[in-house]
C-alpha cells in the first residue's frame, strides 16, 4: 500500500543518489487533478468445477507496487550526462531503494524497493531540453517507513551494596520469621486495622 501521494513531490532519491545532484525533479504532465496508485492489483483465484456455476475460492494474490512517473531537467543536457542518468536509473541488478521528497526535504517517510521497467523515452525540444517517462516496479505491495533510531543514553552504574543479610531486620507487614531466620506470614489473618492510616493496596 502506497499511503501517500508522489505527484506533488518536487524530488526523489534512487538507488542513494539524489535527483538533485543531476538537476533532475519529479514533475506532472497532466492539468488539473493528479491520479495516484491507491492499492496494488488483486486477483482472485477461484476453482471451478464441472455442474457448478458458483466457482470455489481459494485465495487472493495481490501484485507488486507499480507506477509510472516523469523526471525533468531543469536545464539542458549533453551526451555525457544523459549517459550518466541512464546508468543511474536503469542499470541495477536488483531493487533499489526510492523516496519522494519536496523541496522542503519533507515526505520521505514512506520508501519503495523499486527497478525500471517496460519502456523508458527521452521526450525533447531538439534543444537538449525536456523530460524521461518511466515505470518502476517494486519488489512488493507495499512501501515501508524509514528505520526509527533514538537516541543513545549513556548509562552510569553505581554498584550498591546492600548491609541487610537477614529478615529479622527491618519493618515486617503480614509477615515474621522463623527460629531459622525465614521469612514466613503470620498466623493470625491481618486486618486494615493493623495499617498505618493512608496504607494503600500498593504499599502493602
């Protein structure tokens, strides 16, 4: 499940690289309002069987994330460069790490596993200006959050040595010892009458 909204984010980062570091952003061809993935296709899986015409289901498979953006130069480009975006967005054996973010570093909170498929086109004014349509597809349904880290608390310990070695010492409520030295409840049932006024069941 997606969970949040990327048409309206104004960069991204794959594979560790920012699209800043290219002049690249995530931009919206289409006026008016924007179309998101909400859920993954579902299929459902059904078994028929011969003299009935209610099918039998057996389960539902749900298919990876998949999704359609388009990347802009925000100025023209050279051969060199359009060399280098391509490795960096195409090239991998696996999927790599994609977030969304505006321009406020803000939105990253959720982060896909994604790789480019099906076809990737170069649309351009003949000026070495212009935008790159791709798909990517991830490795599942769902995007996942950021790793939570606190803070690290420093931890100072003070080895404390404690002089009582008996129960004979101390206060007693309920409870005695024996001609051994164990702690043992007294025979006679306790009353509240026998508590300090203001006893609480949790200082009992």
């Amino acid at each position: 499940m997606i969970l949040i909204t990327i048409r309206d984010s104004l960069y991204f980062s794959f594979a560790g690289v920012k699209s800043v570091d290219y002049g690249i952003l995530n931009v919206n061809l289409n006026s008016g309002m924007q179309e998101e993935v909400f859920f993954s296709s579902q299929e459902i899986i059904e078994e028929k069987v011969k003299g009935r015409d209610k099918p039998y289901y057996m389960r539902t498979e749900t298919e990876p994330l998949k999704f359609s953006v388009s990347f802009a130069f925000e100025e023209t480009w050279n051969t060199e460069k359009i060399r280098e975006v391509a490795r960096w967005l195409t090239q991998h054996d696996y999927y790599q790490e994609l977030y969304f973010v505006n321009e406020d570093g803000l939105g990253s909170e959720r982060i896909f596993y994604a790789k480019v498929v099906d076809d990737s086109t170069l649309v351009h004014n003949c000026l070495k200006q212009g935008y790159i349509n791709l798909t990517f597809r991830c490795d599942s349904p769902y995007s996942y959050s950021p790793i939570m880290t606190s803070r690290v608390y420093k931890w100072n310990y003070t080895p404390m040595e404690i002089e009582k070695n008996t129960y004979s010492m101390g206060t007693h409520q309920s409870t005695t010892t024996n001609s051994q030295g164990n702690l043992i409840l007294k025979s006679q049932r306790p009353q509240w009458s026998d508590f300090p006024t203001g006893t609480k069941w949790s200082d009992i």
